[in-house]
C-alpha cells in the first residue's frame, strides 16, 4: 500500500469513528439515575449500565453495529424481520433493531437479564412495531429445547463483543451453528485484545463464509457479516 492510501485509510477510519461516537451523550444535569444517553433510529436512547456486572456495560462495539444498521436502512431494511442477539448486554442493539421495525429476541445470562429488560422496556414501550423479548440464553446449553431448529428460524443473528478471553468460546460458536439456518445473515462486530480473538475468528471461518465490512484500527473494531457454509 503507498503512502497516499494509507493516509485516506486513516482518514475514513477517524472519520467513521468520529461519527459513532458521536451517536452517544451524556445528560446535562446531574440525575437521580445514571445513564449514557444515545441517538439511534431517530430517537433518543437512556441506557442504564449496571457497574456490578461486566455483561451489563455498553461497549464501543455496539455502538458500532448499531451505526452500521441505522446508516444503512436500505440494504439492511429491519422491518419484520426476526432477530436473535446474542450477549445483548445492556440492550442498545436490541432496542436499535426493535426501533427500527424487527421482531428481536434478546438474550444473555441470568444475572444480566433484570438490567438489559429495564433499558429495553424503558425505550421500546409504545415505540416499536414489534414488542422485542428478553429471555435467557447460555451459550451452548439447552439450545434445541429452548430454540429448536423447526420453529426458531431468524432472518440475522446480532452479536456485539461476545469475544474476548472467557473460557465459553467453543460454546459460543455452537450457539452460532445452532441457531444459523441457511438464510440466516450473521452482523458481528468484535473488539480485538489479544490473540483467543484472532482464533476465534480462524475456528469461525471453518464453518460460515465471513466478509469484513467496517474496520476501524482506532477502536480496534472490525464488524463481520457470515453465512453458513
């Protein structure tokens, strides 16, 4: 690469990076509850973070793939679509996605669940087309009684930074084929640390075609989308 691309590679990367981060505010007066305010689907978003629970903080990827989504309607139009996120956390994309017209089942562990129903119902209530569901989902367990394969059939599975160093990520990629019908879209978007990162990613390409769509060196982030092979 010559010095002139490099150059307006690190341009586009700050600009792009620039605008996410842009997507998030905080209040102007000091309230009796704390929460990070963010603009998405054409609406303000309050999301309560929980400082006891790593789950339950928003991470710079969400916002990532909440951006991708909101920026681009036309290509990737939500509406009725049936949705599954996995490690939702806080709640930001599933409220984003149930904003923008999809039928979204959230899920993540049980200690995360009382947090991520709060943010969801707080900005979903009376706002969206389809009324989004919180259950619990714990990678790899249970996963064709609670989601079999006949009847659990989604348009895109949505995952934000559920890989980093924990010890469940052959679970995690079980949870992916489980869930991935032949039709089914992937959107991920990870943060890379350190190496268990890069071999997820490596174990991951042996079962789905994967194609990068953004990649920001200046947060780390790359955001895939995936397909069964």
């Amino acid at each position: 690469m010559d010095q002139d691309q490099h150059d307006e590679d690190v341009s586009a990367d700050a600009e792009l990076a620039a605008a996410i981060m842009k997507r998030h505010f905080r209040p102007s007066l000091i309230k009796t509850e704390a929460w990070e305010g963010y603009e998405f689907a054409d609406k303000e978003i309050k999301i309560t973070e929980s400082t006891d629970c790593y789950g339950a903080v928003l991470w710079p990827s969400a916002m990532v793939l909440c951006h991708f989504l909101d920026s681009h309607r036309d290509q990737y139009n939500l509406l009725d679509k049936k949705i599954i996120e996995l490690g939702a956390g806080t709640g930001l994309v599933t409220i984003v996605t149930s904003l923008l017209g999809a039928q979204v089942t959230s899920t993540d562990l049980p200690d995360v669940l009382a947090n991520l129903r709060h943010n969801v119902n707080r900005n979903t209530r009376g706002r969206c087309r389809h009324e989004p569901q919180v259950t619990e989902l714990i990678w790899g367990q249970q996963l064709e009684e609670r989601f079999p394969r006949y009847t659990c059939q989604y348009d895109y599975i949505l995952a934000a930074d559920v890989v980093y160093g924990h010890p469940y990520l052959q679970e995690l990629l079980e949870t992916f084929i489980h869930l991935c019908s032949d039709h089914t879209v992937i959107l991920w978007a990870m943060r890379f640390r350190l190496d268990p990162e890069n071999r997820f990613v490596h174990t991951f390409q042996e079962h789905f075609h994967l194609e990068e769509l953004y990649d920001l060196p200046s947060l780390s982030i790359k955001l895939y989308r995936a397909h069964k092979r």
